[in-house]
C-alpha cells in the first residue's frame, strides 16, 4: 500500500490565528532535525516549538556525547529556551531564525534544508545541510490518543522524510565531521495537550532506521504486553495494535507496516530509556524485518517538560549484519516515572 505524501510548501506551514478568531492554548507547530556523530558517540537534538496561541516559541540546540547525560545539563551543550518570540520567518529565502541563533534554510523546500548554529561563547557551532532520501511522508500525531484532542475543522498535519547530513559540528574546541542518514519531522496545528493526566499510555518510542537505499525503517510504537515490559500492570491498552504508525522503504517502493513487536532487553539504570532492544516488523506484503539495537549515546531532554523525555544515538544491525546509526527517542508521563524510580530504590536497598 502506497503511503501517503506532503507537498514541498507544507515545510513553511506555519498558520496563526486570524483577529477574534479562538484556538486551543495546546496547539503546536514543530520542526526537528538532528544528526548523529557515532564514532564520537555524539547526538544532536535541533528543535523549534511553536505555540501559536500566544504566539510564543521554545527551542534550539542540544548535543549530547555519551549515555551517562542524567540531568539535562549533563549534555556536552544545550541553549534550549523555554520562551522565545516567534521566529523569524522569511518566506523570498524560506528561512526560519529563533530568538536565540537557530537557522533553518530551506534550500529546496521538500528535499534540502541547511541548519545552522553558533552560540555566543564559541562552545558550539554547527553547519549541516540535509539532502532528502525519502518522499516527504504524511503523518498524523505522534502520542496515542492525542487525535481525539483535534478540532476536526482545523487542517492539521505532520511529515516524516530520511536525510542524507553532511557538514561539521564544532564542540567544545574540538571539530567533527557530520556525515550520517537522520530524519527530520514535523508537526502543524496539532493539538498536543499537556493536561496532568490527558493521556494515560505507557512509553512511546521512535525508531527509525537507514541501511541503504533497499531498506528504511521507521515506527512509533510501545513496548507489547507479550515482552512484559516495565510498564505491565499500569496502563490499560485493550487489544490495541502496539504501534500506531510504521512504514518501510524497500528497493525504492514505500510499503505499510501492520505488526510491530518491540522488546527491550535492558534499560538505563538513572534514566531508564532502553538501551537495548529487539524490533520485529510485518509489512503489508507479509515480509517480516527483524531488528537488534544498542545505545551509544543517550540524554534527557528539556523538550516537553511535562514528560519524561530522552534521545539516543543507537546502533541497530538487521539480519543480514548491516550496522545503521540513527535517533531513538522515547516519551512518558509521570506514573511511569514514578514507578521506575521506585523499584529502582527496592532494587538499591534489598
């Protein structure tokens, strides 16, 4: 089954409230890039988040180094701001600029963009151009649940695409080379409530995958009850399909995925986002994809401060022994949290 696509213009889609009209305080526009380093085990968290209603933005860089980043300020850089005016945008060069030095041009809007960064100390700098290597792929919301918050009258949205990154990140006195595959996404004028309590789901994680050209992956999913995941007697799930949006690119041709099975086999012992895992994976021509994974890199992030929410660097091998670096980001509330952190104290004190 063919997936379906956005047109290049939708990168620019930024819409504010016409004068009296009324939106949702929740409703967000987003844009995100990263790129990883895996030999230096370095991950870049690049982000803007636009809140229309106010109209405020939060957002810029993170650059983590290592799986040992517990407070957010153990990351080898962030200038992440809470509360920003709303960003420059300039639609005669397609560029969009944050308050605090973020610059996201896009060369060709659809397919290339060029991110750019330089904080005012010098501690960091980056200059990475993105080249597409997948069809800009709709996408709906990203937390489960989250559509029933969206007011069907409103054109909302979101995209997924694969990029080739190639440029250089300076750290710290120390320069590297960027030269990896990393996808970008997007939302716009989604409703992502942050409500104590609006969305009682149980740890959600994004893994997509880049092996070559004959092989792409990507989903968003939880953990199934058949893996008896950390989560097991928290949440209600019924019988639900574990994964609520996955696709695959084979030898050029974009297919469905119908099952997701992600186990994880051992979690961070501070931060608890796993570290290693499996996935298996069903397309929609009955073809199964089979998945191992290993954290390189790892953090807390200080995006969406009401979750618990981190992202890694992690080396995935598919069957065949092919190695992929790439982001795996997951998120979770509070009654997650808690829990983790008490069983982590009866394992300390037995």
């Amino acid at each position: 089954m063919a997936m379906n696509t956005h047109p290049p213009e939708t990168d620019l889609v930024l819409p504010q409230p016409a004068d009296g009209e009324q939106w949702d305080p929740h409703t967000i526009h987003t844009h995100y890039f990263g790129f990883s380093i895996p030999e230096a085990q370095i991950g870049a968290f690049l982000y803007v988040r636009y809140q229309p209603f106010f109209p405020l933005s939060q957002g810029g860089v993170c650059v983590f180094q290592g799986t040992d980043n517990v407070e957010i300020q153990d990351m080898a850089f962030v200038d992440y701001e809470m509360t920003m005016p709303w960003p420059e945008v300039d639609t005669s060069t397609n560029t969009i600029t944050t308050a605090n030095g973020l610059r996201i041009e896009f060369l060709e809007l659809g397919r290339v963009a060029r991110i750019t960064y330089a904080s005012g100390d010098g501690a960091c700098e980056i200059d990475v151009t993105q080249t597409a290597v997948t069809p800009l792929l709709a996408r709906g919301h990203v937390m489960p649940g989250e559509e029933q918050h969206h007011d069907p009258a409103k054109d909302t949205g979101g995209s997924e695409q694969f990029m080739h990154c190639v440029g250089t990140l300076k750290l710290r006195g120390e320069e590297y080379a960027i030269d990896c595959h990393a996808p970008r996404d997007r939302s716009w004028r989604q409703v992502r409530v942050e409500k104590h309590g609006a969305v009682p789901v149980p740890p959600v994680g994004w893994s997509p995958m880049y092996f070559g050209e004959d092989l792409i992956f990507n989903q968003i999913s939880f953990e199934p009850l058949d893996t008896d995941p950390a989560w097991k007697g928290l949440f209600e799930v019924g019988d639900r399909p574990s994964h609520h949006y996955a696709w695959v690119v084979v030898d050029g041709e974009t297919r469905e995925i119908v099952r997701v099975r992600r186990n994880v086999l051992e979690y961070h012992p501070d931060i608890y986002l796993p570290m290693r895992q499996e996935v298996e994976a069903e397309d929609d021509t009955g073809r199964i994809y089979r998945f191992t994974g290993e954290a390189v890199a790892a953090a807390s992030l200080p995006a969406w401060p009401n979750t618990s929410f981190h992202d890694s660097v992690y080396r995935w091998e598919d069957e065949q022994g092919r190695v992929a670096h790439a982001t795996y980001q997951e998120l979770w509330f509070d009654t997650y949290q808690q829990a983790m952190k008490h069983r982590a104290r009866a394992t300390a004190g037995a």
